[in-house]
C-alpha cells in the first residue's frame, strides 16, 4: 500500500457536559454524551520510506507542530518501522470550537497510518497513544455515540436503546474562539456538578444536563450567548458544545437560517452512527 486518499475526520458535539470535579493533578472529571456529525476535515497520506513525516495544508494554515505530525510521531516511536508519510490536510472544521477537529485529525491519523504502515495495532494498543494527545482523541479512535466519563478516557458506547436518534442539528461557529485552558482555569467554573447515568440521559436525549462551560464560556465571549439566542428565536433548544465557542441545536423542522450574521459559520449537519473508520483497526489484539 502507498498511499490512503479522503479518510475523513469528523467533528463531534457534546450532547451535554457536566465537570463532576478535579483530580490532583489539575485534570477535570467530567460526564459528557458525544456523537459524531458529518461537519469534517479530509486528509490523505502517502508513503515516505526514509522515515520522513511531513505535512501540507491544503486549505486553513495549521501550526507547525499540530495533533496530526504529533500523532504519526507518536505511532512512529511505538513501532513505525522506519517508515514515514506525507499527511495533506483539507480542514473545514473551525478551530477553538469545541468541536474536536484537531483531536479527530489525530484519531484518523492513527487509524490510517496504522493501516498504511502495516502495523496492525488493536484498539486496545492504540488507546494509550491515543490518551497521550488529549483527552478527546480516545473517543474518535473508537468512533460512535458514548457516554464518556473521567477526564476523557472512560469511554462507554451507547446500545441502541440508550442512542438518541439520528438527527440534524444546526451548529454555528461565532467568529471569535476560546481557548479550552482559559475556561478550565477559571474560578468560577462550576466543578461539582452531581453524577448522571446512562438512564437519565436516555430519557431525554437532546434537552438532559447542561453545559457546565458555557457560563464561564459567555461571559469571556458574549457571541455565544447571542448565537444560542438567536438559535432559540427559531424555536430551538440550543447550547454550547465542548468548550465553546461553536453552538448548536437539535433541528426539528425547518428553519430559516439566512439572517445569521454574515461572520458566522452556520451550517446543517446530520448525526453519524459510527465514525467511517470503524473496523480501520480491530478491537483485540492480533497474535
């Protein structure tokens, strides 16, 4: 194999999110519901065989050193064999969103390297990598609706009962972005949010919990108070994904979205089963 063209990356959003406390180290514990929709980025890799690994963007400029180039070092130091690749990355999922697009580029990096370099890792081999890039990456690496919990890692895969149902939402990025450690950071942040299950979840898919970031999240970018207002005037329940600045809402009919402030990025995204990369690397160890 030389080379794996269009292996998408798709974003996710945070269906709800609460901070259920801090560990010592200065990780949160958090609870979260994540599912994947098909806003995504597209990369390509092709094979280098003198140990190379380099990168070209083909659309948003990256920053030297992003989670992809970060993520084939990481597999390389694990068993690369040498082998290297040039990573082409066509990216449309905004950043500073809360979205996960540079974790996902991470997860599919992972997934397509591992193919295209012929280790044949596990899941279960690829996860302590995975958890070393960022907290977000495990739940891409295993790609479907989950209950996730701990500080990223605790990844629980909803059956069908507990799914919510496929959908459209409307998501809208704001023109301005947050950083994720400015809102951890801050003491006004609610951490002791109580412990939710799987159940309660289930019984209300898209209104259950809250965003226990968007208040801390508002107040440093008032955009996304005026983005959920303005998703609410349409008649929807909307709020914040991950660590902001993007919103959304689940979108149960049809709206006219044509006044949005022309800065914004709104768009109509439909919800994924499962990631398309499923089955990219088998679920138990091969040998």
């Amino acid at each position: 194999m030389q080379a794996l063209y269009d292996v998408p990356a798709p974003a996710k959003l945070n269906l709800f999110l609460h901070i259920t406390g801090r560990r010592d180290d200065g990780y949160h514990l958090l609870q979260s519901v994540f599912t994947l929709i098909d806003w995504q980025d597209t990369l390509h890799f092709e094979l280098r065989r003198d140990g190379a690994l380099t990168r070209e963007d083909l659309s948003t400029p990256l920053p030297p050193d992003d989670l992809c180039l970060r993520a084939a070092r990481a597999l390389q130091a694990f068993g690369g064999a040498g082998l290297g690749a040039h990573i082409g990355i066509d990216k449309r999922v905004p950043a500073q969103a809360g979205m996960g697009g540079g974790s996902s580029d991470a997860a599919s990096t992972l997934l397509a390297l591992n193919r295209l370099w012929g280790l044949n890792l596990s899941l279960k081999q690829l996860l302590p990598i995975a958890v070393r890039l960022g907290a977000d990456v495990p739940f891409f690496l295993f790609g479907q609706t989950s209950f996730v919990q701990g500080i990223g890692d605790i990844i629980q895969p909803l059956d069908s009962q507990q799914q919510p149902p496929q959908t459209r939402f409307v998501v809208v990025k704001p023109e301005a972005g947050l950083d994720t450690k400015e809102i951890f950071s801050d003491p006004l942040l609610q951490r002791d949010s109580s412990h939710a299950t799987i159940e309660d979840f289930a019984a209300d898919h898209f209104r259950f919990g809250r965003n226990d970031l968007q208040p801390v999240a508002q107040a440093l970018c008032p955009e996304i108070k005026k983005a959920i207002d303005w998703l609410e005037s349409k008649g929807m329940h909307a709020r914040m994904t991950g660590s902001g600045s993007a919103v959304f809402a689940q979108m149960p009919h049809t709206a006219d979205l044509t006044d949005a402030p022309v800065a914004w990025q709104v768009r109509v995204c439909k919800s994924l089963a499962a990631h398309p990369l499923v089955g990219w690397a088998s679920e138990t160890d091969i040998g």
